[in-house]
C-alpha cells in the first residue's frame, strides 16, 4: 500500500502502533517509495541504518522523534529524518503484529484448538482471519457494506504456521455473497471441510510452495 511520504510532522503513540494510512493524491518521492518498496535511496541509507539501531522500540522511536539531536545532524534535513522515522515506524508495528500472531498459533497449539484467530476487526467494516494450524490454510472473512448487492466475501489465504505470515493466495477465489447467513454457513462449511480434508497428517499447505 502506497503511503505519502512524511512531511515535518511529529509521530504520535497512535501512528507507531500502526493506523492505516492510505495515501491520496501523493506524488511518488523517493519517500514514498522507500516505504513502499523498501528501495531506500542509497545516499540516505546511513540515516535509516542509525534510526534502526537506536530504536529497538516504539517507545525509543518516540524519544527519537521528539529529541533526534545529532540523528538530526547526520540526516541532513528533517524530511530524510522523518521519512526514516516512519520506515522505522512500519517495521516495529510489523514486528509487533508478527509476534501477537506467533503468540496467538503457540497458545492455540497449546490449548489443543484446530483453529486460531489471527486478526478480528470489528466496526463498519469487520474483517476476520483464522487458520487451520495443522495446514496453514486461512479462511478470511470480510463484510463491508459499501461493497454493493454482495457486501459478504469469503476468501483464502495460505499462511506460514508458526509466524502466520502469508505465503499465497488459496488456491480457490473470493465468493461474495449479498445475504450474512449464507455468508455465515459458507464459512462454517469450508471449515468442515479443512478439517475433515487436512486434519491429521496431510502435508502442510505451507511446505507445498
């Protein structure tokens, strides 16, 4: 996802942990890229490498963007520093989000469950994703009341096992639907049969890529 380069803005507390962010109307900068592409300029590499090692944290990336001091220097301008700061920004939030998801797998293994819950959004907009531990295979729900006459879609995913990092794409496409319950029994029925295909010992759809 494409995202406006920063301009002189300080980060908040709620930035850092990862709002969504969509860009409109934003020119391509080498900014923008960067984060989208992870193509940083080279003459501005040193900037992000310091930031990185200073900030192991999104508390130590606040501390950075409120006194960045000789970072500062280095950088140049405060928009190659801002622009490493919000690079710095998506890798902790992505690092926090992979490690609740490695948590939440470890628990579910655990508690004995077939299933683990790996995001939940609740709102206008609700979107769940759960997997199948033994294979990796993610069933991704989404209901979205602007999406038109069919506002209920379900979707697959192939997901790493231990991390829930996505690998693919199922191998079969997204059906919308314009009713909630047959959405709803779609769903439990795909699980049905995940389980009574995958369960106890098919090879891990993770493994097949």
């Amino acid at each position: 996802m494409l995202r406006c380069a920063p301009g002189k803005r300080r980060l908040s507390a709620g930035r850092a942990h990862g709002g969504r962010r969509r860009a409109t109307g934003c020119g391509r900068s080498p900014w923008s890229t960067a984060r989208s592409t992870g193509a940083w300029p080279s003459a501005s590499a040193p900037c992000l490498d310091e930031v990185r090692a200073a900030t192991p944290t999104v508390g130590a990336l606040l501390a950075l963007d409120a006194d960045p001091a000789g970072v500062l220097d280095r950088a140049g301008t405060r928009a190659v520093l801002d622009a490493a700061l919000a690079v710095r920004a998506d890798e902790l939030v992505a690092a926090a989000a992979r490690a609740g998801r490695a948590a939440a797998i470890a628990a579910a293994h655990e508690a004995g469950d077939r299933w683990v819950v790996l995001d939940e959004t609740a709102g206008t907009t609700q979107r769940t994703v759960e997997m199948h531990l033994a294979s990796g295979l993610a069933l991704v729900a989404t209901a979205d009341p602007y999406a038109g006459d069919e506002p209920y879609t379900l979707g697959e995913a192939v997901l790493d096992v231990t991390t829930g990092d996505p690998i693919a794409d199922g191998d079969g496409g997204d059906v919308s639907f314009a009713d909630a319950a047959a959405w709803r029994d779609a769903r439990a029925r795909r699980r049905e049969e995940i389980d009574s295909r995958l369960d106890g010992g098919d090879t891990m759809l993770s493994d097949k890529r």
